[in-house]
C-alpha cells in the first residue's frame, strides 16, 4: 500500500501510450499533471497508434523479465475497469520454439505461475511454423487493441481536474537540470518531474545512446475459407521460414496484421519515412511465409512504424536524466504492453521525491 504523497506537478512530453497512462497513474496518485504533444491527441502519428500490440506473459529473457510481464498483464486488467472500455482480447499468444527447448519454457512458465501449453502445428494450420518446432500457447496472452486504448485513456483524463492535456504543443528543449521544458512558442514551463516519453523522438530531446529502427507492417484480408478459423486464432511469435515473423489476429475491428525482424531496418530520422517504397519490403516480408498460403490473402494496407532501442541492450530504456526529468525513448517489441510499468516507476519516483 502506499502512503499519502504531496501534490506534485507533473510534465509528461508525448502522448502516445506511455505518456497517457503515466498521466493517469499521477493523477491517480494524487499529482497534477500537464501533457503536451506536438499534434493532436491521440497523435494519429504516434508509435502507439495502430490496431494492435501483443500483450506476453512470458519472456525469453528469465524469471525477473516474466514477472515484469505478468504484473503489465495485471495492471492491463485493471486499466480496462479504470478507463471504462472494452480492449484488451485474450486470445492467447503462441510463440514457436525449438522442439528440444519445449520442456524447459514449459517449466519456467509453471516456475512463474505462468499457464502455458504446447500445440502442434498442424492445430495452427494458417499460420507457417520454422522446421523441427512446436508452439508455446500462453493462455493470457493476447492483443490489446491499440487505439481504443490510447482514445479511452484520453476521455479519462480530459475528464480529470487535475490534468491538463495540451494538443498541439511542441516541445523544443528540455532543460534537464531545472526540469523545464520550453515550448516552440516560446513558453517556459517548470515542474517538479518531467517525464519525456517522445517515443522515437525522445532523442531529438534529451540524450541518449539508442539506434532508430523503422518496421513494415502489411494488414491482410483472409480468404473466406480461412477467415473463420482467424476469428479466434491467437498472436503469434517465432513463425515463418526464419521464426522472425509474426501475425496479430483480427478482430474487435482491427485486421489481420503481419510483419517480421527481416523487415525491420536501422534508420537515420524517422524523416523521409512518407518517401519511402514499401514495395521491397513486402515481397521481402512474404519471402518470410509467415503463414501458409500467404498469396491468397488481400493485402489492405501498408504502414511503416519506428521504435529505438538502447545501443548496447537492443532493449527499452527507461533513464533519469536530471535530477527531476525522466525519459523513454520507444522500444520495440513491448514498449507497449509495458507502458503500465514505466507509469508505475513515475510514480514511485514521485513518492520517493516527496518522502
Ligand atoms: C512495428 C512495431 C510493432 C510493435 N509491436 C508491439 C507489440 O506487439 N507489443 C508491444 O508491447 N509493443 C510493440 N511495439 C512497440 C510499441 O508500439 C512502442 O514501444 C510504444 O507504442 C511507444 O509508445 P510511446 O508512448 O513511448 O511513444 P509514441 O507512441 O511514439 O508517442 C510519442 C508521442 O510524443 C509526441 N512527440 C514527439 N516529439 C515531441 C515533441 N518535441 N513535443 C511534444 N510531443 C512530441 C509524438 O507526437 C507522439 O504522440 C511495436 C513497435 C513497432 C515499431
């Protein structure tokens, strides 16, 4: 339980799903809080805006990164009560594994309390699975629906008093020692924690070592003899030729959705995205086959997202930089799922601030 904190003002810079639900978890705790984004908010623009993310309960990365994932699970549930909306569709997730590494995820997913079972492929028939593996299906898994999420979070808070949410506010420095923020305007404004949370763009603000990453996703149409298998089909992780793929099922009003690390690529800028072909890294993302018979879906739409991720860890950062200013810079993989967490360390920053 925590105890009772002293009112405090609160910046968040970004208003994708990190900055939203930090946002709420201060106000929540109590804080006042000022959220600026550059365009509208939501930002149709924002790393976070799309159909769907998937949502794990299981890591590859070990007892401690498990138990990160299950408490987002959690708090994901509890989120959906908080805001008053329907997005979170537990479908499972599979995720293809080696066949000789079954046993052992098996058994640190029962080790974490964590409900998975293996499937064999041919129980996945649209979806293509590497040779020699089987899926690992994580009953809690599954996708949250992103926009609804990021909509949902905005009502919350343009219906809180103590949170004042400012579209259309570019930020263009943040004085990391003072934690002020100066907008392009020219205002100045001052708090007792910043949190930056510009996603790809948190590094065109504060310092930091990360490597910008652009990723093609291809939104499909299942052929009608496979589109009813679909309505219930889990997320999927680890497929295709490689097992660099992976499919996000549709449903809830989001599409089928398809996309692989194979077209994942280290990038400048995020500028010049809009210029960009598309078409090479389509064909290069169905020479991954992540599903069978990939050529009798219909393909319709195409959309490329960027992430950044820490130059040394390939992972998600989450730093202080001034003695008062926080920032994120968007990772892939599960930046999204894990934006209750990074909410829930502002608010312990906040609370330690005040003791
Ligand atoms: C292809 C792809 C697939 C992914 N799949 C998953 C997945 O399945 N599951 C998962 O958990 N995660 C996934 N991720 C990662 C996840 O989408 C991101 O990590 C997450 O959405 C980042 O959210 P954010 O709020 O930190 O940043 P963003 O959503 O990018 O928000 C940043 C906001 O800051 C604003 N901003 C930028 N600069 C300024 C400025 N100067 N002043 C004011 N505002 C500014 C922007 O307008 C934007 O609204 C995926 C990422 C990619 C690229």
């Amino acid at each position: 339980m925590r105890a009772a904190a002293a009112s405090r003002q609160v910046i968040v810079v970004g208003a994708g799903v990190t900055g939203l639900l930090t946002a709420v978890e201060c106000a929540r705790a109590g804080h006042r809080v000022t959220l600026l984004d550059r365009g509208p908010v939501p930002n149709p623009g924002s790393s976070s805006s799309d159909q769907h993310r998937v949502i794990r309960t299981l890591s590859a990365d070990g007892a401690d990164a498990t138990g990160r994932m299950v408490a987002a699970h959690r708090r994901w549930l509890e989120l959906e009560a908080l805001l008053g909306a329907g997005f979170y569709r537990r479908v499972g997730v599979v995720t293809a594994r080696p066949r000789e590494q079954l046993a052992s995820v098996t058994a640190a997913a029962a080790a974490a309390g964590v409900p998975v079972r293996t499937v064999e492929p041919q129980r996945l028939p649209h979806l293509a699975f590497p040779a020699g593996s089987a899926a690992v299906l994580e009953a809690d898994g599954g996708v949250l629906l992103a926009d609804r999420v990021l909509r949902a979070a905005v009502r919350w808070l343009t219906g809180h008093p103590a949170v004042s949410v400012r579209p259309y506010s570019p930020v263009v420095r943040i004085d990391v020692d003072c934690a002020h923020v100066l907008l392009a305007g020219g205002e100045k404004l001052g708090a007792d924690l910043v949190l930056v949370a510009a996603g790809p763009w948190t590094r065109d603000l504060v310092e930091h070592q990360v490597v910008l990453h652009r990723q093609t996703m291809v939104y499909l149409r299942p052929p009608a003899d496979a589109a009813r298998w679909w309505r219930t089909a889990p997320a999927a992780g680890g497929i295709g030729a490689d097992g660099r793929a992976w499919a996000m099922p549709p449903g809830g009003g989001a599409l089928l959705k398809i996309s692989s690390d194979a077209v994942a690529r280290e990038v400048p800028s995020t500028s010049g995205s809009t210029q960009e072909d598309q078409a090479p890294w389509v064909e290069r993302l169905a020479r991954a086959a992540p599903l069978s018979g990939l050529e009798r879906y219909t393909v319709a739409a195409v959309k490329e997202c960027h992430y950044a991720c820490a130059a040394d860890t390939g992972g998600a950062v989450l730093a202080r930089v001034g003695p008062a200013v926080w920032s994120r810079a968007a990772c892939g993989g599960s930046g999204f799922s894990q934006a209750p967490l990074v909410a829930g360390r502002i608010v312990d920053a906040l609370m330690k601030g005040a003791a």
